[in-house]
C-alpha cells in the first residue's frame, strides 16, 4: 500500500469522527493530500522520536482540522489504533483541536491566528541555529481574518524566513459561510505577494502538484517567505460532504457514516 | 532600578547566546547598552505584540531563551491568549517583562496605564509572577527568572523611588522578605513600587512590621501564614486594582486559614483614572499618596484595637 494514502487517510479520519462524534470532518478532508505530499516526501521526522531536535516542523494553524493531522500521525506511529478507535473517549489525549502535548503535534492552535506565529519564531531559530531544518504551517483560508497572521507574515518577511512554507487550505469556507461571504479575501496570492512573500497557487487535491510545490520552495532560498495557496474543497473525497459548509458542524450518524465509508472503499477497491 | 534591569539581563545575554531579547518596538533607551553588547541577540518585533509573543514560544521551543518586553498594558495584558496558550500551556521558559505598571504613564491615560495586570496573568498555570520593590530585588527577581526556565512574568512599575534594601538580597520563588521589624500586631505587606511607600510609613511614626512580596505567584503560603498568624491584622498595599492583585492572594489564603486575622486591602478601587497628571497627582487621586495609604491604616488600625 502507498504510505500516507489519501483514501486510508480519509478513513481513519471517519472512524475517529465517528467514535467521536466530532465535527470539523470538512475541514480536515479538504487539507489530506496536503498533509499526505508533506509527510511521504518532505518532512523529514524520526520515527523513533518526536522531538528530534533536527526535524521539520509541521505546525497545523488551523488546529480544528488536526484528524488529518492525527491519520498522518498514525501512520507514522505516535499515535496508536486504539487512540483511533477510542477518539474523544475520557481520559484520553486526543483533542479536537491541535495540541502540543500530542506527539508530532508542533503548536497549540484551534484558537486561529497562533501558528504562523510560532512557526516563524521556529524558522527564525533555524535560521540562528544555522540548521537547514524547514518549517510548514498550514492556515486556513478563513483563518486569514485574523490579525496576527499578518503581523507574523511582515515579520517573517523582514527576517527573510524562507525557510518558512506557508500553506493556505483554501476551501472557499469558515464556519457561518462561504468566505465571500464571511469576510472577502480577495485575491490571496497578491496579498501575500505584496506582504513580500513568495506567492504560488496550486490544486490542492493534486498530489503531483503539490509535491512540485514544495520542491520549488526549497530550490527557491531567496530570502523570501513561501506561499503555496492549495484551491480545496471542504469535505473532499466524500462525494456528499464536498463544498457543503454543513460538514463543518455535522456530525456522523450510523447512516452517514457507512455511506461515506462505503464510497472512500469504493474508491480503494 | 532600571539600570538594574539592564544590567542582569546584558550580564545573562552575554554568558548565554541562547537569551534573546524581543521588543515590540519599545525600550527607548532603556536598551542602548544591551544591543551594544549583544546586538546579535536583540530582535525588534516591530508594533506587533500578539506575534511577538508567539514568536516566542517558537524560539523557546526550539532551545532558546526569549525574553520579551513590552509595556505592561501590553505585555501581558493584551497578549493574554498567546501566553497562555502558545507560552504557558507548555511550560516553555520566556521571560516577560511589562514595564510601566501601575500609573507610570499618568499623562498618557488608561490605555498606557496597568492595574489589571496581575489579576489576568495569575490565573494562567504555570506562570509566575514576580514584582520587585528596589534595584536590589529586580536584580535578584532577574536572577530568579532566568533560573526558573519557565514561564515568568516580570512586572516593573514606578522605578525611581529608592533602595528598600541597603544590600543586595536573594530569594526563593514565593518567599517574603521582612524590611522591618516590629510587634503591634499590624503588618503591612507591600509589592513594586508600594514597598517604598509602606516602608516610609513606618519610618515616619507608625510601628508596623513589613514584608516586601518580591514574588505574587507563587507565594510561600505557609510563611504567609506565620506572619498573619502572629498578627491581629494584614494591610495589602499595590499599585494595581484590589480585585485579583496581591490584596486578593493574601486574602484569599488567609481567608483558608479559618482564623481571626483581619485584611485590609489598599490599591487601585473599580474604576479608570479620571484626570491627566503627574504619577503623584495619579496616586493621589486613587488614594495611594503617603497621607491617604497614613490615612487608611491608622483607620483599619483603629478596627483592629476596638
């Protein structure tokens, strides 16, 4: 089987929101094969210790998407089946939400507009410490809102962070809406390409794309911060939960569940 | 007390290359010798405080030791969640400095002004919060900090009202420190730029005993409450507001104490300050000038005799 699988991933995304009972499923199928490009092909991490002193970073901003974080996690081997199996169940350590005291997990965040700042704090370190470690954060589109993501990109372009791979997940929605309607963005490359940053759009759901990206990103070390904007869709991969905003709050019922887990085995087979 | 300040932290910088100092565009002055000596470690967040502090976390996670200065209102007022989510939640070692507590800044109004300090940042786990009262405990309160590595907020107010103590002191996270003896039952407890006060009060007549609090979380609770134990009455005097400031901790533990010993809390009441003026106008206009904290003692003192 191909590591890090988009459809396994997806998976073991259903069967920890379903033991749950959780939401933010959308939010976290619009960001697995960003995750899956990520940790097959470029973060280099030691299996053996989370904390390796040496490793990329993976910071998850937009920290209410984390099951995807946690399937990737899985299937690198900090977190378990049965952490899987027993999601939300009492006493246990996974969160909704990113939380640093989940191994590989890099920041707290679920709060938005942490992340990117702790990423750069990160890269900024690398860079004193003369590592070529690399630093990914992936933000959510409508997480853009908040005002510390552009305070952390002024500073991460004034200290020349690029080292720094910023991935905007932008699925077009925030939990009320769409963000058209929300809060309008804009064109989100010109932003931050005005901010200074090295600024690409690319299919999210791409894998090729995506990995084309990120190997740009490091062939590009010319002091700019990188962008890459991934053009998603909220619930990929579940022809029923795509692009409808409901999944952001939903939560699986017996009947929802199989047939979502009925069409990502489908898929497979 | 500001020199004292600056020296510690160029002394730490200079024997560690991993502390580094973060500004959010502020310390005019105040860091002239520190870049001069380790311009390498000094680094201007711009006005940006909420990265700022989140820059931070980042570095410390990554082996350094950030301290972070900023005005008081700001740092760690208005960064609160980042402390205590991107700082605190895991115990990373940053060292935050808030200058200007208290009314310090009288002529610039509420905004710059800081008296709720203390109230937000003690409830945060894990942060510890020291308040030192001369140029002898900041040095030993700087000292502290960068031993603890851990989360630590530093509140520095009104820095130019002279030595408390005629030496350099040291003390444990939590331990009170007796500035004067005395035995009339009442015992002022004193934190910042208030321990000077208190201390001119006995000076000039009244027979009390008084303790500096250098640190106000954690406090050593048990020696807290030998010192209430041995007294009929505690007076609490703070340039912050008495909901969740000093007055509030010792209250708080002597009220667990289920004994008879009387609190007195002075600081700032439940409100903003009305006027522009000078730092004594401001103080006396909250009624922390000398005749005013006279005033309220001699009136708890009469309390606790009838």
């Amino acid at each position: 089987m191909r590591r890090f699988d988009a459809t396994e991933l997806r998976k073991t995304i259903l069967t920890m929101a379903y033991s749950g009972a959780t939401v933010h499923i959308g939010c976290a199928f619009s960001i697995v094969e960003i995750l899956a490009v990520l940790y097959r092909n470029h973060l280099r991490l030691d299996r053996d210790n989370p904390r390796a002193p040496l490793r990329d970073y993976m910071v998850l901003s937009k920290g209410h998407g984390v099951m995807a974080q946690y399937a990737c996690l899985h299937e690198l081997g900090y977190v378990s089946q049965e952490e899987v199996r027993d999601y939300f169940g009492d006493g246990t350590r996974l969160k909704g939400l990113a939380d640093v005291h989940v191994p590989g997990v890099e920041a707290t965040c679920g709060s938005l507009g942490h992340g990117l700042s702790v990423a750069a704090g990160l890269a900024l370190a690398a860079r004193l410490n003369k590592t070529d470690q690399r630093i990914y954060v992936l933000v959510g589109d409508g997480e853009l809102n908040e005002g510390p993501i552009w305070e952390a990109v002024m500073f991460a372009v004034h200290f020349k962070l690029d080292n720094l791979v910023i991935v905007v997940d932008k699925n077009g929605f925030q939990a009320m809406g769409s963000t058209d309607e929300v809060m309008r963005l804009g064109n989100i490359e010109d932003k931050f390409s005005a901010f200074g940053c090295e600024a690409i759009a690319v299919d999210g759901h791409d894998e090729a794309a995506l990995d084309e990206a990120f190997m740009s990103c490091h062939q590009h070390m010319d002091e700019r911060p990188k962008v890459i904007v991934a053009k998603t869709v909220k619930g990929k991969g579940v022809s029923f939960m795509e692009n409808d905003n409901a999944w952001h709050y939903t939560r699986l019922k017996v009947d929802s569940y199989n047939a979502a887990m009925t069409e990502l085995r489908e898929r497979i087979a | 007390m500001r020199n004292a300040f600056s020296d510690a932290l160029v002394m730490a910088a200079k024997a560690d290359p991993k502390i580094l100092l973060l500004t959010g565009d502020h310390g005019y002055a105040l860091f002239d010798a520190f870049r001069k000596a380790c311009p390498e470690q000094y680094i201007n967040c711009g006005i940006a405080e909420q990265n700022m502090v989140g820059v931070a976390a980042g570095l410390a996670r990554a082996g350094f030791f950030p301290v972070v200065y900023g005005l008081a209102a700001f740092v760690p007022v208005r960064v609160l969640e980042q402390i205590k989510i991107d700082i605190c939640y895991e115990a990373l070692p940053v060292v935050l400095i808030g200058d200007g507590a208290g009314f310090v800044y009288s002529h610039l109004g509420s905004s710059h002004q800081s008296t709720e300090d203390i109230a937000c940042a003690r409830a945060i786990p894990g942060l510890a919060i020291l308040s030192p009262g001369d140029r002898f405990e900041m040095s030993a309160a700087m000292q502290l900090a960068f031993d603890l590595k851990s989360p630590v907020y530093l509140r520095m107010g009104k820095s130019d009202r002279g030595d408390v103590h005629a030496a350099p002191v040291s003390f444990r996270l939590g331990e009170l420190l007796c500035v004067r003896a005395g035995n009339t039952g009442m015992v002022l407890l004193a934190t910042g730029s208030m321990l000077k006060a208190a201390l001119d009060l006995v000076d000039n007549g009244l027979g009390a005993e008084v303790w500096s609090v250098p640190t106000i979380k954690p406090l050593d609770t048990q020696q807290l409450a030998a010192i209430a134990t041995r007294n009929s009455g505690v007076v609490v005097i703070e340039e912050h507001s008495i909901s969740g400031g000093l007055g509030a901790c010792v209250t708080e533990i002597i009220a667990s104490m289920y004994g008879t010993t009387r609190v007195c809390r002075i600081g700032v009441e439940d409100r903003f300050s009305q006027y522009c003026g000078s730092y004594e106008y401001l103080l006396k206009e909250h009624q922390l000038d000398t005749l005013s904290l006279r005033r309220r003692v001699d009136e708890f003192g009469a309390i606790l005799s009838e």
